[in-house]
C-alpha cells in the first residue's frame, strides 16, 4: 500500500504505535470519545507535527502517513474493534469504544481480507 518513493523516519512499528497514542489522547479528551473526521484529522495533525516520521515537512504528518502505509484513515480505523466509523447524515463520526479496547489490539495482525498467505 505504501508509496515506494517516501522514506520515513519510523518503522512500521513505531509508526503504528505513535498513530494509536496520537489517537487515543484525540479521543479520550472528548467527553463522549467521538469526533467527526474532519475535527479528528485536523487535531491528528496538530498533535503529530512535533514528531519527526519525515524529513520533508510537507511529508510530515499523521494523515499522510496514514493514507501512505494503510490506504486512508478510515480503512486504518476499521480494522481495529475499538474504533468505529458511523455515517449520519452524510457526516463520518468516529467512536472510541473504552470497553472494546485492549493494548494487545494495537498490533498489526498478521493478515487482513486483502493480503494473500502462501502456505
């Protein structure tokens, strides 16, 4: 998915870490724990600027990454249990569900639907 062109600063790993932190200070703050997208994208933004996933300023932010290594903020956030997207009246919410959450979830999972696994 990502984009052979870009060197980041992170591993996969930390990267993944970093994106789950920056997302769950957004939306523990919020006293429901939801944002609409565009509220969230923005505050991603504005929290990952102090860190350095690329040397190239106009590379470096959350939301790029995101969209670089995963293929959009919102296909990242479905394949964790924890977060869920609803669409209400043409708006994109996103959900942070407290009792769904685990820190063992954080980890990329070994496939998902559209990887192939050579056995």
């Amino acid at each position: 998915m990502g984009h052979p062109s870009l060197r980041w600063n992170v591993s996969e790993d930390q990267g993944l870490a970093i994106i789950h932190q920056t997302l769950l200070e957004v939306l523990r703050e919020q006293p429901k724990q939801y944002l609409p997208i565009h509220d969230l994208v923005f505050r991603l933004n504005q929290r990952g600027r102090h860190r350095s996933i690329h040397t190239r300023k106009k590379h470096n932010c959350l939301t790029k990454y995101i969209k670089c290594q995963y293929g959009g903020l919102t296909h990242f956030l479905k394949d964790y249990p924890f977060y869920e997207v609803h669409d209400r009246e043409g708006q994109i919410y996103i959900h942070f569900i407290e009792e769904k959450y685990e820190p063992d979830f954080c980890k990329r999972a070994l496939t998902r639907d559209q990887d192939w696994v050579f056995v």
